[in-house]
C-alpha cells in the first residue's frame, strides 16, 4: 500500500517531532470493539506445536516476547470483522463512516504507526472516511461525510504538568481511545495472560504474507461467553498480527477479528503522521482537563499509587473505587456498578456526569462536568461522532426486561436496572439477572 501519500488532513511538518518511549495517548470518541484485555492468563503451559519451519519456541517464551518487545513502526490495511449477534445498527442514522459501524460486519481501516506515539487509524466507507491522528497528547478527529475536525488538546499549565508526570514516573497516564488494531489489541490480550485459562502455541501460520506464530488463550471459566482468544505474532518482529475471539457456542467462527492483509514494517512518511485540517472544514478546539490530585483523598477514592501499581503488575488486582464490586473471578467474573444515572448520562446531564468522577477531580462535580459536557459536546449539538442519537442506539442495543433493560451478544453481557445497578460481563445474560435478584 502506499504510505508516502497523506490522507485527507495531513500535510509535511517543517521537522519530525521528537519521539518518547511511551505512548501518551488521549481519549477520543471512537467506539472500542470488545475489550480482549481482561485479566486472563497462562500456567499450566502447553507444549509446542508444529511451527512450519520457523524456530520453536514455548507459550512462555512467546508471551514474554510479545509482552517485551519494542512497539513497531508500521504501516498496514486493517479488516475488522464482528460478529456479536447484536441487533441491525442501520436504523440508528449516523451516517458515513463511523465507529459505531465497527459493533456490527466488516469494515477497513488503514493504519500507520511511527512505534512510539505518533499514529493514525483512518475507517474507510464506501465514500467517506473518519480518522483517528494522535500526536502525544493532542489529538484530532477528522469525519469527511461533515468535512469536520474536533482537536483535543491539554491546556499549557496541563502540558507542563503532564511532562513533569512523564519524567518523574517514566510513563503517561493510559487513556485508552484509539480504534481497534491488531497490535494494541494483541498486545492488551497477552500482557495479563497469567492466570484464569491455558494457553498454547498452535501450528505456524501466515497473516499479511508473514511467517506467525499462534497463541491458543482458553478460559478455564465455567460461565464464560468466550471459548478461546487466538493472537497471531509475526516471527521476526513480535507484533500481533491478528486476534480472533470466538464464542463458546461456536467453534467454527471467530464472533471477533481484527487482523493486518498488508502490513510493512518500516517508518511512515512524516506527512502523513502530521495532521492539519482540510482546507474548508469546520474546526473545533476541545480542551481536555487533565484531573488535580486532591491533597487527601475523599472516601472510597482508590489510592493513585496502589492503582498504579496495579497497572503496572499484571497479576495484581486493582483497587475498586466507591460502589463497585466484583463477583467471581477470571473470565466468569461480574462487575456491579451502583447508583448509576443511565437516563442522565444518555440525556448528556452534567450531573449524571459528576456522579461517575471521583470526588474532587477536576470534572468532579456539576458544575466542573457542565464545563467538560460544554467542550465535548456544543450547544449546536454536533459531538463527536455528528448526529449520534445516544438514546436511540441504546434502545436498538438492549430489550426490555422485568425492572430494566438488557444487552446481549456472543462475548458480553450487560444488564441495566430501574434502581441505577448496572451488572457487565463475559458471561451469559441470565447469570446477570440471577445475581440481580
């Protein structure tokens, strides 16, 4: 593919921005396909199986290659394809290309990657195209079906506060956001796979024209909704290629799958890493707050640095904040939520919204969630994702049931209730509403 040629919105830089280790990424709107990320994971070890000429090699040594290496420069072409069981989107208008096409069928995307954190994903439609650019922590949104950009960006005092964050603690705060490729997706697979299932290492194969390995994750849960993950890792550079998740009832066909056709290993142009608005298109700044750390944390708020910790241990577990909970564990584990304000936060209320933060950040409270609601989404009514009707999408996605409504499809499970419980997981619906009561 051709990765000298910038996408609509790039232009050259005067010279390359200067590359970090981590990825500072900020959250933008897009819509994260099933998360393959949850803590799961490995011993006991299987043995090897055939590897088609390439070297053999351990389920534990290729997690641990996967897991270490290096983030890749790249440039490739992406097929998404889902397969959910949920209800036909194509009632709810949205128009062109857009994430919310990524929950239901096929879709391509293109992807370039300077390794560090500089990226582009762009969702190609029939006609049109929404790109995610990410340049640290800025990053802008670009949809061609409305010819409009949405700029995300920290304040001045929130840069130097974050770059003073980076350099005392070698790593930004992960904010996930970006749309769905194989090699965040894999490499989120794998990073916990530690416990909770078994994990193998299936006969070589080829994505995208490149020798691979296969990792067979299998949950040992009784109750889950996945049968087993397969990540595909390229044998010379330790890249996911690609992830499959299938569903339990079905063994013949992944009900998820991001991988590469194309893919190259090597430095994109800095044209098409640089991001500068269409000529024409309507533009709109977004300042994204970056939260203050109370002097004493308030009741129920998890400990930055226990949370961190955390984060940073894939085998630990980390803290829950006020009104959480979890039951069971592994892939069949629930996660409750209380005194949530659905209507309040499909409604867009700044109220609902403060109920969500923790206490004493800086959108914690109406008035600080009125301002962010004001950023993200203006009074014109143009967010985001342009004419997205929240209200209709979540009745397409759920069904009524006796005291809320439910949402159902082959890897996930998600239960609303009238009282403000709302019940999650990798399990099937009726164990959410046998723990409801």
């Amino acid at each position: 593919m051709d990765t000298t040629a910038p996408a609509p919105g790039d232009r050259a830089a005067d010279s390359p921005a200067p590359v970090r280790r981590h990825r500072a990424r900020w959250a933008v709107p897009a819509v994260a396909a099933v998360a393959v990320g949850a803590a799961f994971a490995a011993p006991p070890l299987l043995a090897t199986a055939g590897t088609g000429g390439l070297p053999e090699v351990t389920p534990e040594e290729l997690l641990a290659r996967v897991v270490e290496a290096e983030p890749q420069a790249l440039s490739g072409t992406v097929v998404h394809t889902a397969r959910l069981g949920l209800p036909d989107l194509s009632l709810v208008e949205v128009g062109g290309a857009d994430p919310i096409g990524l929950l239901g069928g096929s879709s391509t995307l293109r992807v370039w990657s300077d390794g560090a954190e500089r990226s582009r994903v762009s969702l190609l439609g029939q006609a049109s195209e929404y790109s995610v650019v990410a340049d640290g922590p800025e990053a802008w949104t670009y949809s061609s079906s409305d010819d409009a950009v949405v700029h995300y960006a920290l304040s001045d005092a929130d840069r130097a506060r974050l770059d003073a964050m980076v350099d005392a603690h070698a790593a930004a705060p992960p904010v996930a956001g970006d749309l769905p490729t194989p090699e965040e997706l894999g490499r989120a697979a794998l990073t916990r796979a530690e416990q909770h299932a078994t994990v193998g290492v299936d006969a070589a194969t080829t994505v995208a024209g490149r020798d691979a390995y296969q990792v067979v994750v299998t949950p040992r849960g009784a109750d889950t909704l996945v049968g087993r993950i397969v990540v595909a890792v390229d044998a010379a550079t330790w890249t996911p290629l690609r992830v499959q998740v299938w569903g339990s009832d079905d063994a013949a066909t992944p009900a998820l799958e991001v991988g590469f056709t194309d893919v190259t290993f090597a430095a994109p142009s800095d044209a098409v890493l640089t991001f500068s608005p269409p000529p024409g298109a309507s533009v709109r700044d977004v300042v994204v707050p970056l939260p203050e750390q109370p002097a004493e944390l308030p009741a129920g708020a998890p400990d930055p640095q226990a949370l961190t910790e955390a984060l940073e241990d894939p085998t630990a577990t980390p803290p829950l904040p006020e009104g959480v909970t979890v039951t069971g564990d592994g892939w069949d584990a629930v996660v409750q939520l209380a005194g949530v304000d659905v209507a309040g936060l499909l409604a867009a209320d700044p109220a609902a919204l403060a109920e969500m933060a923790v206490p004493d950040t800086t959108f914690g409270s109406s008035e600080g969630a009125q301002q962010l609601l004001d950023q993200f989404v203006p009074a014109d009514g143009e967010g985001p994702v342009p004419d997205l009707d929240q209200q209709a999408l979540y009745d397409e996605l759920t069904t009524p049931v006796p005291g809320g409504r439910l949402l159902e499809s082959s890897l996930l499970s998600v239960l609303v209730l009238d009282d403000g419980r709302v019940l999650a997981g990798a399990v099937p619906a009726q164990t959410l509403l046998d723990l409801a009561g």
